[in-house]
C-alpha cells in the first residue's frame, strides 16, 4: 500500500510549480511516477469502484489545502 507522504512527496517532484493542474492529470502523474501495487488498487469501499490509491492522493490534496502548501481553484484544479 503506498502511504500518504509518498505520494505527497512524488507530487512534490512530479508536479510544475505554479501551473494550474487538474485532478485527472495528478492522478496520471502518482499512477505514472509510483509502483502502485495491488492493495492500492482494491476499492476504497465495498459500494465504490474507485480504487484507494485515488482516494488517498485526494487526502493528500485535501490537507495541503488547509496547510497552504497547495492551492485549489475548484473545478478540480490545483496548484503547488
């Protein structure tokens, strides 16, 4: 299972700086850039088809918000 600070710290890594970018393209950049294994990709709940790795890189984007370290301009995008 890949935890939270991995993917923060890939997002760090991976995402332009100050460039607005959406939700679809971060999570092709976590999907591209970590070894997801097979945990990550179980449901996040028994009635979702979303796999846990997803909701987990919107966990992520959520507590950056509140820190400040990201901001968010709706519409699913953000910026580092």
């Amino acid at each position: 299972m890949t935890h939270l600070p991995e993917i923060w710290s890939c997002m760090q890594k991976q995402i332009p700086k100050g460039v607005w970018i959406s939700l679809a393209d971060i999570y092709r950049i976590i999907e591209d850039n970590l070894s997801l294994d097979k945990e990550d990709y179980e449901w996040q709940s028994p009635t979702s088809d979303v796999p846990k790795w997803k909701r987990n890189v919107r966990n992520v984007l959520q507590y950056r918000k509140r820190t400040g370290e990201i901001e968010w301009g709706r519409d699913t995008m953000y910026r580092i």
